[in-house]
C-alpha cells in the first residue's frame, strides 16, 4: 500500500503526453541548402543571418563527427525535421494559447510558476515560442527578455548582431555549425547596468514533434553591476525515432555582475541532447551554472566559463541521472585567462540500470592567470553492477603562481545503508531514492524551492522500478 | 501477576554468515514490557542474533523459527519487521549525507504509521533530545554525518524514543562510550522502559549500561548457544567471575 503511494506520488505520464501535430508547419526531413534556405525564408531572417546560416552549413559539411564521446550512430541528419512550428504565433496572455499547447505546458506548471515565482516566462513548442511574457516591474527596470526572432529586428538587433555565436562560433564543433545553420526560437535577455532582477526569468523548451530537432538559442547580456537568475527546463514526449536538442547558449556578464543559469534537463530517453553553452566573465563578475541532467539517450553537455577579467569568479554545480539506455557525457570547462580568477566545481552523477554516466572537467590555466584558484570535486554513485560511471579530469596550468585542487571518487549504493534506512521502516525503493536523493542534495540546494522539489520527484522517478 | 502478552519467540534458530554457521540453535521468549539482556565473550554470535531477527541480508537463518507478534518474523521484510515494532539500534550507525536527522525521522515514523504535523514532531524531538541532552540543533545536521560515537549512540536512542517500538534489540549500544555518554543513553533507555512500556534486548559484552536499568532476564550466548539464563543477579556473577564459568 505504501509503496503505490510512493510511485503514483510521482508520475512519468506528465512528460510523456503527446499532442497530435495537426496543422503545423513541417519542414521537410534533411538538411539541404533549399531546407537551410527555406526555414531562413519563413523566419523572415535579416540578409546577414540568412548568409550566415549558408556559412555554417558549409562549416557543418566540413567537419566530422566527434569520435570520443558516445556514439551518436543512431541519429541521422537525413530523419530529422529541423522546422516544425505549431499553427499559432506567440502569445503574451496563457488565454490566448491554443488549448492542447497550453493544457501541455500546465501538466509541466509552467503558468503556475510564472505566478508564483519567476519574473518572466517564455515557453516554447518545437522550433517557435508560443508564449512571452515578463513582469511590469520587471520591464520598468529596463530589463529586456524576449523571443529571439523579435530581438533580430528591434531595438536590440545591432547589439544582438555583435554577440550572435561571437562566444560559441559555428566553427566550434560540428553541432554548433548545425545549430547555425538551422536555428530558431531561443530567447534574448538583456539586464541594464546596475539592475539587479530579484526573481528569476526562465525559458521552457518542449519538443513536442516526432522525429525532430529543436535548435534554440538563448543570449544574455548581463551589464555592469547588474544581477540575473535564469531558468531553463526542457522536456519531451518519448517516441521510437531519434529526436534532436543542438540548442545553443552564450552568456556575456559585464563588469561585476552576477549571472546563476540554471537547468533541469528532463528530454525523454530518444533525444540526442548535443548542447553548448558558454560564458565569459568580465573583471569581478561572477558565472553560476547549476544544472541538472536526466533526460535523453546520449547527451554532450559542458558548459564552458571563460574567465577573462580579473577577480572573476565562477561556480559549477551539476548533477546527472543516467538510468537504463542511457550514455550520458557532462561536465565543465573552466579558462582561467587572467590574474585572480576562481573556480568552483562541485559534481555528482548517478547511474543505474546499465546507464553509463561520464564526466569530464577541463580545467586552463593561462599564463597570465596568476593567483588564480581552482577546486573541482567530483563524486559519482553507482546503485547497481550493470552501470557504469567514469571521471575524465584534463588540467592545463601555464603558472606556477596558481592553486589548483582535484578530487574525485566513485562509489557503489552500500547495503549497509540500504539495510539501515530499512530497518527504521523505509522500503528498499525509499531507502534507495533517500539515499540517492541525499547524494544529490548539495546540488538541489542550489535551486529555487519549486525546482529542487521536481529535482527529487525526478529522482524519486528515476529509482522506482529500479528493484528486482 | 498475569502472565504479559508474549511478543517474540524464537526456537532453535541458527544463522550463518558466509556459509558459516554463528548461531546453532537458540531459544528465546520475549514478553510485553520484559527487559532482556543478552551477554557473552566477543565473537559468541551476540551481534548475529540481533541482525537476524531484524533481517540483515548479509545474515542467513538456516533452521528454526521467530514468531513475532503471532506472525513468522523471518518472512517479512526488514521494513515491515520496523513497521510492526521491531527495533534495532546499531552498533555502528551508519552516515548517510544529505538526508537530515529530522527528515529521516519523520520518514521513518511515518513507514512505522505515525503521522505528526511538522510542529508536534518538533515539539516532540525537542522533549526526547532532552532526556538525552542532544542539541537541538542536530536535527538538522545530516544523519550521522560527523557525529562523535556517542553522538551516533545518542541518535539511535533519539530514534527509539520517536518511533515507540514494540520491541528494541540494542546492539553494543555502550561500546566506545564515556562514563557520561553511557548514563545519558541509559537514561534514554530508561525513559523506554517506563513511559513507553517498551520490550528490551540489550546486547552488550560489559555491564555499565545495566546500572540504571531494570533487568528481568539475563542470558548468556557462548559459542553460538545460551549457556545460561537467570534474573538480574546473574549480571553480578558474571561481574565477578566473568565468561569463563560457562564453558570458555
């Protein structure tokens, strides 16, 4: 009896609904010159972006495939529609949403959050936003949040022309070459010097359409002295074809600011998550990354900070729940490119069910970087023997003038634990999820209320049915 | 004086760890409210007997039986043993990070089928950390994590005042102790005994804990079978002239 309650607490099936895709736009399966050409044509793209994608594409052609990581055999650029946009153009009232989207991203609480606890909201549904919307106050600081499309065009374009994929070219890899190429929707964010946004902005990604990719774009500009928290889910519905995440996010924080970009990734277990993201911090200024990964079947994900101005400062707290079919290969880059610089690393990752979870943390230190200090921790936890967990540490120190620390463990769920927790009446289900979400508890702390609780649920989630 | 409900029974049990056999047949009653001690030389197969009953896989019962409460013991799971009132303090307490004393307590208390609002388990917690002379302040620590060994002690003792068991088998709840860590725990137990009329195991190879306590029976595990059994004046005697009188 207590254990029905323990699963029915927590239900996959909020996920997992599919809307039928009736009357969007689809673009056809590929990736061509006439796709790339097409998709730059319904976007109404300035004449710069549209030879921009071209390049890209080019880019994209030129380069291979990344053979360290796991393998991404099962996904095929020819199956993938890079373009579906729902039949509705963005909306700024829930109201005015069409029924099944809106009813969608309620199963999600996104509208609930918006009420409750963010400063703005923009949720999008396949490749477009189909919702926009920031708080008055919020606004009247001068802070600019908007779907990407409209900052192309308005006030903000020539400013947005400057940062566009300047911190994350498409040379980069193969991936940001595609996502150049075929990019939509995302968001821009903009914080004027001195503002400090008390409450957090978050974009919510759903990939709703089969057999697509979803290709975002997220750009912040965090002024001088200016302070932001913002917020990113993604989700998706589980088909049987591979689907496709290759969003792409560059973040700018001006002189002694504060920017805390956190993420609860949760992508069912057929998409291929081939993510970038990327910060530079200019003098004093202060990058968080808290993430969380997991959804999706093979994932790429490192966030990168570039420490550019002195006393900059940066921190990463991450955890990743790879559980049955799942390769998932996460991890941070830290450059140390002035005097004085810190970082702060702080990883846990959890495999179970013959999931395979990998991190890597590349750590440089340039020569110019001295008095600069580095710790990474790392820790992994396997619940069972069929999983698999590894540490892949990379540090490159140009000074002796710097300190640098490195530690990782891995360890195994133990029975003496199990049996304890038991003992006191948990079931071996809730001893398990305790102690995992216990392991995971520096990482939930990180998080605003709400979203460490769906952090436990999805780690509650991931654990049951982990028995027998 | 009526005879009070029998609670545990236990015939001919022997376990084995490892294919090894630890225990070869023991007998034992536990009655509502009775205090049992359970005393014997290192390695006699105290600490197996106290795992066993509460479902330690790594404990295998190869013949006999334990019937708890009228029901087989030894076909329920270890949580459904705590859920019936079956307790087992340990001996090595074991940390687990990130999951709070106050929160593993309610969990727990709430498996075992008491429900409290956040406020009545706080003003509870308070009251029982008193007898033990616990800061309130571990209630928010992580669940053993840094506890000094009597601190550990004193959170298991803390867990068996909150969870009001039938039944608690103490595992060398005295060992590693100082004098005033084990009168404090004493207390504790003491306060089980009386206001919760709780039933007792105390396995234990030294008598300091006993000091304070009432004792009904003492038994005598050596070499995997009960030597002895008798009243509270058997603890004096083995005080006296130690293990060796029963076949050592």
């Amino acid at each position: 009896m207590k254990e029905k309650t323990f699963v029915d607490d927590i239900n996959r099936s909020v996920y997992d609904v599919r809307d039928e895709e009736k009357d969007a736009y689809r673009i056809k399966q590929g990736l061509t010159e006439e796709i790339v050409l097409k998709i730059s044509e319904e976007k109404h793209d300035p004449e710069w972006m549209r030879e921009f994608r071209l390049k890209c594409l080019k880019i994209y052609n030129e380069i291979q495939v990344p053979d360290w990581g796991p393998s991404i055999e099962g996904l095929n650029m020819d199956d993938i529609a890079t373009y579906v946009r729902a039949n509705t153009d963005m909306k700024g009232s829930w109201e005015e949403v069409p029924e099944d989207i809106k009813e969608t991203f309620e199963r999600l609480g996104i509208p609930q959050a918006e009420r409750e606890s963010l400063a703005g909201v923009g949720a999008q549904y396949d490749s477009e936003l189909v919702y926009h919307n920031v708080r008055k106050e919020v606004e009247e600081q001068g802070v600019i949040y908007t779907d990407f499309e409209s900052a192309l065009i308005g006030p903000y374009a020539e400013m947005v022309r400057e940062h566009f994929m300047k911190l994350v070219p498409p040379t980069d890899h193969k991936f940001a070459a595609l996502h150049g190429a075929v990019w939509s929707g995302g968001s821009f964010v903009y914080v004027p010097p001195g503002v400090k946004v008390e409450i957090p902005l978050q974009s919510y990604f759903r990939l709703n359409a089969k057999g697509a990719g979803q290709f975002e774009h997220t750009l912040i500009i965090v002024d001088e002295g200016a302070d932001l928290h913002f917020i990113e889910g993604c989700s998706a519905p589980k088909y049987n074809v591979a689907n496709l995440h290759a969003g792409c996010v560059e973040l700018f924080v001006g002189k002694n600011a504060r920017l805390r970009y956190s993420t609860i990734e949760n992508w069912s277990k057929n998409m291929y998550n081939l993510n970038t993201k990327r910060a530079i911090a200019a003098e004093g200024a202060t990058v968080e990354w808290v993430s969380g990964s997991f959804g999706s079947h093979v994932s790429y994900l490192y966030p990168m900070t570039i420490l550019n101005g002195e006393g900059s400062h940066t921190e990463f707290t991450g955890i990743t729940f790879a559980g049955e079919g799942q390769n998932l290969d996460t991890g941070l880059k830290v450059v140390h490119n002035a005097p004085n610089t810190t970082s702060f690393v702080n990883t846990r990752s959890i495999s179970k069910g013959g999931g395979c979870a990998t991190t890597r943390s590349s750590i440089v230190v340039n020569a110019n970087a001295k008095g600069s200090k580095s710790s990474v921790s790392c820790e992994s936890l396997m619940i069972d023997d069929i999983s698999r967990s590894d540490t892949i540490p990379a540090m490159d120190i140009r000074t002796d003038e710097c300190d640098i620390g490195h530690e990782a463990s891995i360890g195994r769920i133990s029975d003496d634990a199990v049996f304890y927790l038991m003992s006191r009446g948990l079931s071996e289900e809730e001893a398990k999820a305790m102690i995992v979400s216990g392991f995971a508890d520096k990482v939930s702390k990180e998080l605003p209320l709400e979203y460490a609780v769906e952090m436990n649920n999805l780690i509650r989630l991931e654990m049951v049915g982990s028995i027998g | 004086m009526s005879e009070a409900q029998e609670i545990l029974r236990i015939k001919n049990l022997k376990v084995g760890v490892d294919d090894k056999e630890i225990l070869h047949g023991v007998d034992l009653v536990i009655r509502e409210g009775e205090t049992h001690v359970l005393m014997g030389p290192n390695g006699a197969g105290k600490s197996t007997l106290g795992n066993a009953l509460m479902g330690n896989p790594k404990y295998a019962v190869t013949e006999g039986s334990a019937i708890y409460k009228g029901k087989d013991l030894l076909e329920m799971e270890t949580n459904e043993r705590a859920s019936e009132g079956l307790f087992l303090s340990f001996q090595n307490p074991i940390e687990v990070p990130g999951v709070t004393l106050s929160n593993f307590v309610r969990s727990s208390m709430e498996s075992c089928g008491v429900k409290l609002s956040l406020w009545n388990f706080k003003k509870e917690a308070k009251k029982q950390m008193e007898v033990l002379q616990m800061d309130p302040a571990y209630l928010d620590r992580d669940l053993n994590v840094g506890f000094s060994g009597g601190e550990k002690k004193k959170a298991e003792i803390f867990q068996l005042l909150m969870l009001h068991p039938a039944l608690a088998i103490l595992d060398e709840t005295d060992s590693g102790l100082d004098v005033d860590a084990v009168k404090t725990v004493s207390t504790g137990v003491e306060e089980y005994q009386k206001s919760q009329n709780g039933a007792l195991l105390i396995i234990t190879h030294s008598t300091r804990i006993l000091d304070a306590l009432h004792v009904d029976y003492t038994h005598v595990l050596v070499d995997g079978r009960i030597a002895a059994t008798g009243g509270a004046e058997l603890i004096d005697r083995i005080n006296s002239e130690g293990f060796e009188q029963f076949g050592r």
